[in-house]
C-alpha cells in the first residue's frame, strides 16, 4: 500500500473537477495538485444528445486530459473508496493511500431512475455520462425504428431532435403541461413544442408513465401511461434528470442539504475542515428565493469551481457563490431558445410582484438580409423598482451570447432604467438594428409600464437606480 501527499486534492474529473484543478493552479502555482477520477475518457455532457445522434463521435466528445495536465496537475485514473478527515488522506480503489492539505468533492451526478415496473429490462436506458454507456446506447438505439422518451427537460428533447433527424419514430412523453418548464414560460415553450411536432415527433405532455412493458425475455416493448394507454416500441429512454453523486460524502459523514447535495457555503465549503464540494454533487441556492433547489448545469459548476479554487486557502474577497441564475440554452431544429433568472410562472409562484414585457424584432439588418431570423425577447421585472431578475429569448445562434448579456445584466441587479441608456455595438450582419435592440426594447416597454408617460427626472431616476 504505498502514500502520496498532495497540497490540493480533487475527486472528480468532470467539468467541475478539472476547473478546480486549473484554476487552483493559477492562484496557488507553487501547490501540488491532483485530480482523480475513475474513467479515462471523460465525455463533455452537454454534447451527449449529439453524441447518441451521431454528430459526434465519444473520441471527439472528451475533456481532455491535457487541460490540466499541461499546467502540471496529475491526473490519476482511479476511484476513491473511503475518506478520512481526521488523517486528512483518502484510500482508492487499488489501495493506494493520497494525503491532502486541500480536497475537494467533484464527483457529478447519476441519472434518476424512476420506481417504476420494467426500469431493469433490456433496451431501456438512462442517458449516463462515460464513454461506455454512451457507446451501448447509441449502438442499440442505432438498430431501433421506433424509441420512446420519457422526459421533456433538455436532455430528452434534445435527444428527440437528434434521433428524429435520422429518421426514427419518436415519442416524447412528459408529465409536465409543457417541454423545459424549468427555464421558459408558456409562449417560449409553445414555439419549441411547434417545431417539435412539426419535426414529426409524437409530444405528449400532460402524461405519466406508469410502467414500462416487457415480454417473456424481460426486454422492454414499450410503456404504458396512467390512462391505460399503450405504446410499443423497440427501446426507451429515461430522461427525467439527475441527482447528485454523494455516496462517498455521505459515508464520509459530511452533511448533505435538502435536494441532495452536499452542503456549501457560498465559498464553496462544507462543514469540515479543509474540504470543499462544487459542481453536481454540491448543493444549490436560488439567487433569488435563496432557496435550495436541484439544479445542475455545467456553467454553475464551472462558477463554483473559481470560486472554491481561489478561496482553497484565505477569502480575498468577501463575495462567494451568490446562487445560481438559472442559465440555460438549446436548440431545437432550426431556432434557438435561451433562459436566465426567473420565469413568470416561478415568479408568480413566489409570490414576486413582477412587471413583464415582450419584443419581438430581428437578428440582422434590414431584415431582407439573408439568413435574417425572428428573434424574441421576454424580460421580467421587478414592479417595486424595475430590477430585471428573469428573462428569455429565442432566435437564432446569435441569441447564444445574447442570453449571457442578459445573464450578467441579473447578476448585477440592473433596472430597466439602467438598460435605456445602454451602449450597444451594433452591425447589420451581426445583430439586431441599434434601433430596435430587442433586450433593450423590452426593457423601454416595462419602463412605460411602470412610469406611464410621465418623465422621469434626473433625481427620480437616480433614486430608482441606487435602491437597486
């Protein structure tokens, strides 16, 4: 059984892991560090819908190793089986003893499996995310006519698209009334849900699955609902989200939040000494409600990851992790949709006065460019002082930065007043015409709402702008 001390010690070599690693090497370059993590080729989870449909490769899919490994981190391919904080070391899998100074838990997340009859048959898969769970269930998909997918968050619509392109039979069935109702209110999801259907994907929301069919040779043959409906098909796929990975935390004896995920504070650390937690497997705040809620997205981790790895050893800045945003974009056919903040659903549920408004426009201009796009813009507000906590667009590829534009815009609690003067670059083949800029249309649009025609002065607008 050998030894090998580390300064900074990361399990996990997922987007989250790997961040910490380089990033911890930028602030702390004189430290040893290591990230360990079980598989070899760790696959880029977002792209996984691409992968299954045949856009990608899972060799063209990898985080590659030279990532950290150029700035002199070592990564070690095995798994951690048991922690020690009191020795501060950790045991793998091979016996192999690592010291640390620093550790740091990125170990992700494992796809849900819902408790229901037939989720162990042949031919039903959950979108897992290493390489070889990838590649079986591409290869079965591959030979399948007709899939059923259960699940209408991104990952399952995503999947759909892909699968739909090649010409499958699809069925996309989820129990919520409309797709990704996480990130986008009614008349965004009703768009997406048009191009889906117009696709030729069977979408059925409003649906649970009650179980899923076998035969004799427990191989699933398609799923029935709770009408008593039956749909048959060659293999299904569950979709409905993930959970975060904390067996080894929790056997470890760290404290895990209400959703799941180990406990942090917005430096990222968790209740014992010296040891942080960020990405999947940590908990997470709404950065509004402050609530805790089970998101996971790859720009949140990767947030977190700056986070942890520049206050490993002192807090130079008295400002953490201040919640998640709730950033989100896809892409369905030929329109991109994106999300961030609240929606107005979530804000009415929260009980938060909101004024809203919407302003559609174009991607170019004039739009008799070519390859000009529709593009549309939601923002949400606050009807107290303006401030802008939610928003969503949908257009095309350009809308992919727009969206972090507006992210960045939430982060910093700007008004709608602060919006008005905003300078913008514009370019007839970029963006939309300086004109009618669409974020900064919507915000006009709430401004009249809120303030009617009356004229702000100087002073009133100043004191909107400081109470935010």
């Amino acid at each position: 059984m050998g030894k090998i001390k580390y300064d900074i010690l990361v399990i996990g070599g997922g987007p989250a892991g790997m961040i910490t690693a380089t990033a911890a090497k930028a602030y702390h370059g004189s430290k040893s560090i290591a990230v360990i993590r079980k598989n070899k080729e760790a696959q880029v989870p977002c792209a996984i819908p691409y992968v299954v449909g045949g856009r990608l490769e899972t060799e063209q899919n990898t985080i590659p190793p030279q990532m950290v490994t150029k700035d002199g981190v070592d990564l070690i391919f095995d798994e951690i089986v048991e922690v020690d904080f009191y020795k501060k070391e950790v045991k793998s899998l091979n016996q192999t003893i690592y010291g640390y100074d620093k550790l740091v838990f990125a170990t992700g997340s494992l796809p849900n499996i819902p408790p229901m009859e037939g989720v162990d048959a042949e031919n039903v898969f959950t979108v897992k995310k290493d390489k070889e769970s990838i590649e079986a269930l591409k290869k079965s998909v591959c030979e399948a006519e007709k899939i059923v997918i259960v699940g209408t968050g991104f990952i399952g619509v995503e999947i759909a698209m892909e699968f739909v392109r090649s010409g499958k039979e699809i069925v996309l069935i989820g129990r919520e009334p409309n797709i990704l109702r996480q990130a986008f209110d009614r008349e965004f999801a009703k768009e997406g849900e048009d191009i889906i259907r117009e696709s030729g994907i069977d979408l059925r929301n409003s649906c649970n699955t009650k179980r899923i069919l076998t035969n004799d040779k427990n191989e699933a043959i398609g799923v029935e609902l709770d009408t008593g409906e039956k749909i048959y098909s060659d293999a299904v796929i569950l979709a409905v989200g993930y959970h975060p990975n904390v067996a080894l935390a929790k056997k470890a004896g760290l404290r895990i939040g209400k959703k799941g995920g180990i406990w942090v504070d917005e430096y990222m650390r968790t209740e014992a000494e010296d040891v942080f937690a960020v990405g999947d497997c940590a908990s997470k705040q709404h950065f509004l409600t402050r609530k805790t809620i089970g998101l996971m997205l790859a720009s949140t981790s990767t947030a977190e990851a700056r986070v942890a790895a520049i206050s490993l050893y002192k807090i130079e800045y008295i400002k953490g992790f201040s919640g998640t945003i709730s950033i989100f974009s896809t892409v369905i056919g030929d329109r991109a949709f994106a999300s961030a903040g609240v929606t107005e659903n979530e804000a009415i549920k929260e009980n938060i006065d909101v004024v809203t408004a919407t302003f559609e426009g174009i991607d170019k201009h004039p739009g008799t460019l070519k390859d000009t796009h529709k593009q549309i813009v939601k923002l949400i507000a606050t009807r107290h002082n303006g401030t802008i906590i939610g928003g969503q667009i949908s257009g095309g590829e350009s809308i992919g930065e727009m969206i972090n534009t507006l992210g960045l815009i939430i982060e910093n609690r700007m008004s709608v007043s602060s919006l008005i003067g905003l300078q913008i670059a514009t370019h007839p083949l970029l963006t939309a015409p300086p004109t009618a800029y669409p974020i900064i249309k919507a915000a006009e649009m709430i401004e009249h709402k809120l303030y009617g025609n009356h004229t702000l002065s100087y002073e009133e607008k100043k004191e909107i702008l400081e109470a935010v």
